[in-house]
C-alpha cells in the first residue's frame, strides 16, 4: 500500500470525493505468482475496505474487520481455478464522505473453506454497486428527527454489515492507513487500485450529473415527507443538519430544502418559508431544481426577492485579471515593502491603504483557519497585523486563476508564504493562496485558502518557484509494510 507521508485532516464540515481506478496484474490463474499465491482449495479473495475504525484480533488472535464500511471493494475471487467475480476492470462509481472524523483504508486478503466460488463476493459486490456515492454523507449525527425527512441509510448500512460480518469468519491479513487527502494505491500481483481523496465545496457543482441524480435519489429514500407544521422551524432544522455535514449553503442546501418541498406538495410561497432568506434566491435561479414541480409550486427569482429583498450591496463582478494586473502588482509590492521590514514606514502603510477599499475584509477559507486568531480584519493597518501575527510575510507570483472562481468571481491570485525574511527553501504547507476582490481598482475583500490541490497545481506549473522562493516539491507516496498471508 502506498500513501502520502503524512494524513492530512479530514476536516470538519468538509465533503470529500474518494475516487476509484482499478487495473489488472498478473493473471488470476495459471501465471507464476498465481501458482505461488492462490490456495487451490480455498476461496482467495481481495477486498479494498474504507471503514471509520481498524481491524481488531479477537481472544484467538484471529483479525476481525470492522462492521462501519463506508466503501466496499472486492476487487477478485479465485477458487478451484476459477475467478469470480472478477472486478479489477470495474471499479466503482466515486464516493463521497464528511469530514472531521478518522477513516481508515484497508487492503484485504481473505482466505475461506466455507464459500462456494463466487457466491458470497457476487452478492457482496451487488451490495457495494448498489452503495450510493452520498449515502456515507447522511451516515452522520443527523437528529432522527431530521434524518427521516432527508434521507435513509439503513437499508445499506445492514446488508454492509452482514457481509463484513461474514468475512469475519474467514482467515483474513490486512494493510491498513489512516485516509486525508491525497492518493492512495493498494497492490497486489494481480491487481492495482488507485484511490484519490480530494475536498470539494459543492456535490451539485462538482459532482457532475451522476452524482446529482444520487442526491435525488439519496433525497427520495427520506421515509417522511416535510409537512406544513412549523415549514420554518422544520426547514431550518434540515439545513442546519446538511450545514454540519458539509453541504454547501449556495447549491446543495437550497435544492435539498426546494425538492423536498416540491415533494411534500409546498405552494411557492410556502417553499419561500421553507428557504428564507438564506436560501430562497439562491434556490430560485435553479433551474433543475424545480423541473418536477407544478406551475404553482414554482418560486420565482421575482418573487423570492420581492420576499427577502437584498441587505447591502450585492457581490460585485470581477473584471479579467489583466484588468486588474496593475491594481495587484501595487498590492504586491506593497505588502512586501511592509512585510519584509521589522519597523514598516508610515508612508508604505498610507501606499497599501490606498489600495484597499471601505468596506475592506480578509475572508479566511483556509482549513486551518490561519487567521480567525487575529481578530477582525477591516483595514491596512490590521490587516498588516494578522500577516505579522501568523507569519506571513513573503508574496508574489500573481497570475490569472479560474480556482474557486465559481466560489468567490475572482479571476486572480498571488502566494502568501510564512517565512522568516532570509528563508529561501520553505515546506508546501507554509503556502496560501490569497485571491483579491476588486471595486473600481480598490480591493473590497481578500479571499483566503490552503486548498493543498490547488496550491500544489499551481506550483507545479512554476516548477516550486516563485521568485527567489523554492517551494520544497511534496513526496508523492510512501509505502507499509504487506499483509503477509500463509503461502500456498
């Protein structure tokens, strides 16, 4: 099994796609390493587990799996010289899990005298093909209350235990690594599976079709309808529980929120109850949310303003980068006049002031929340202040960005690094990104992230530089020990 050095957090109220591909090795019969390794009267099985707790060993020594599967793989089965199922060319559909608790990935091999070829790991495979890629997002603590109105993961969750319960009975070796992001790869002489876990900020945005017809689905399974008690109370319930998961407040939460309403049989103007001023315009633009809805079910963009009607100024739109290339370079500049001195001049803060606009904010989207220690940032000078705070004092290597654009609008970036004023070589996680936002050549906001994936695309491309900065390159895997099961 190979894995990144370290296990980045899998962070609270984040979702995470894990994604799948499988190819062949050697033959599963007749080959030499199928000679060596597959028992000849025994079923030979190879599974890939993803499960919130590790295996244990029982009063007989014997390796017991856990139950609490959120992904199941058997990848082959071979007995009497026969392989089935045999899924090395089919691996499953993507799935997606919440953050802020450990998984870990297993790699199995399982060796029994009690299964007829093939049966048990077909009915255990239709069991994993028949997992919805959402259905671990709602195996979270979601009030029962509120679980029956959104979704229900039972009927996966038992059948997924009797087969992991089964296994247990089997004589099994594992490899196990606690799961962040990053890629993963468990081998065997017969078979290669790759696994990437990444964060994404939206299923319905980045999930693509298959998925959002899964958050239907995963939606059409709830046992009980919304009804028109307390549509406030209810609503607000349902959104916060989706909140805590990670789903986003500007596609997932309203749609949920509209076609759960649409089912229960709401008017429009009971869906604007249900969505409030939260969600209901943002609801309203979409289109594919009200598809199944009646004429009088539909809420109008019209009408969800006319009942919420906009506090403050709406978002601005950002203009090309190369609109805005100057306004950054002075930006630039300025923070390192400022940053790369202990005792800045007054006259380079009034510079960097003049480049921000009132109202100016620092929006920290960092998962580490590099900066919600510092205090509200409203101006130069505390802005100054938090950068000093945390450490960062080196910026550069504006560019223009299309990452988290479809989040913020903004269509540039430029590096912060945390480090000491004569640090050349520095770690990838000392990097952020720092997007600005733009009024009539004024920033109004800027945007922070440690999105490992983006700070690791975007360096690549620069070959680890920026300037006279080197960025130390990530090592892209490292190894545990195999499993070692008895030989043939």
């Amino acid at each position: 099994m190979a894995h990144p050095p370290k296990a980045a957090e899998l962070v609270d109220r984040r979702i995470y796609r894990i994604s799948f591909k499988c190819s062949r090795g050697a033959s599963l019969t007749g080959s030499i390493p199928a000679k060596a390794l597959i028992r000849t009267n025994e079923s030979n099985t190879h599974l890939v587990v993803i499960a919130d707790s590790v295996p244990t060993r029982d009063a007989a020594d014997k390796l017991k799996l856990p139950e609490n599967a959120v992904a199941l793989l058997p990848v082959f089965m071979v007995r009497k010289g026969i392989s089935d199922p045999d899924n090395r060319s089919a691996c499953p559909n993507d799935t997606y899990v919440y953050g802020g608790r450990k998984l870990y990935l297993m790699g199995v091999a399982s060796f029994s005298t009690t299964h007829e070829p093939g049966i048990f790991m077909s009915i255990g495979y239709g069991i994993a093909g028949l997992i919805p890629p959402l259905w671990s997002m709602f195996k979270g603590n979601i009030p029962a209350d509120v679980s029956a109105k959104v979704t229900n993961y039972s009927a996966t969750e038992d059948p997924l235990k009797k087969t992991l319960s089964a296994l247990n009975d089997d004589e099994n070796y594992s490899v196990t690594e606690e799961m962040g992001p990053g890629k993963y790869r468990v081998d065997t002489a017969f078979s290669h599976v790759d696994i990437q876990v990444s964060y994404i900020r939206s299923v319905l945005r980045e999930g693509g079709p298959k998925v959002q017809n899964s958050f239907r689905k995963q939606l059409d399974s709830a046992p009980e309808k919304l009804t028109t008690t307390d549509i406030k109370g209810t609503c607000a319930k349902l959104a916060n529980a989706l909140a805590k998961l990670g789903f986003s407040k500007e596609e997932d939460i309203p749609y949920a929120l509209a076609y759960r309403g649409i089912d229960a049989g709401f008017t429009a103007d009971q869906a604007s109850q249900c969505l409030g001023p939260d969600f209901a315009l943002r609801a309203a633009k979409m289109k594919d949310a009200w598809v199944d809805a009646l004429s009088w079910q539909v809420l109008s963009e019209k009408q969800a303003a006319a009942d919420y009607p906009p506090q403050g100024a709406s978002p601005d739109y950002q203009a090309a980068y190369s609109v805005n290339k100057r306004f950054t370079e002075k930006f630039n500049r300025a923070l390192g006049r400022i940053m790369g001195t202990a005792t800045p001049a007054a006259d380079d803060q009034t510079a960097l002031n003049k480049l921000l606009a009132s109202p100016f904010s620092l929006q920290d989207e960092t998962a580490a929340k590099a900066f919600q220690g510092a205090g509200p940032v409203t101006s130069g000078e505390t802005l100054v202040q938090a950068l000093a705070k945390t450490g960062y004092r080196r910026f550069g290597c504006h560019q223009e960005t299309e990452l988290g654009m479809a989040d913020d609008g903004g269509k540039t970036l430029l590096f912060a690094f945390k480090a000491d004023r004569d640090n050349e070589t520095l770690p990838i996680k000392s990097v952020l990104i720092f997007k600005p936002l733009y009024t009539n050549g004024l920033i109004t906001k800027i945007v922070a992230y440690d999105e490992y994936d983006w700070i690791n695309t975007v360096m690549a491309a620069r070959s680890y530089k920026c300037n006279e900065t080197v960025v130390e390159r990530p090592k892209t895997e490292e190894k545990v020990a195999s499993a070692a099961p008895k030989p043939n």
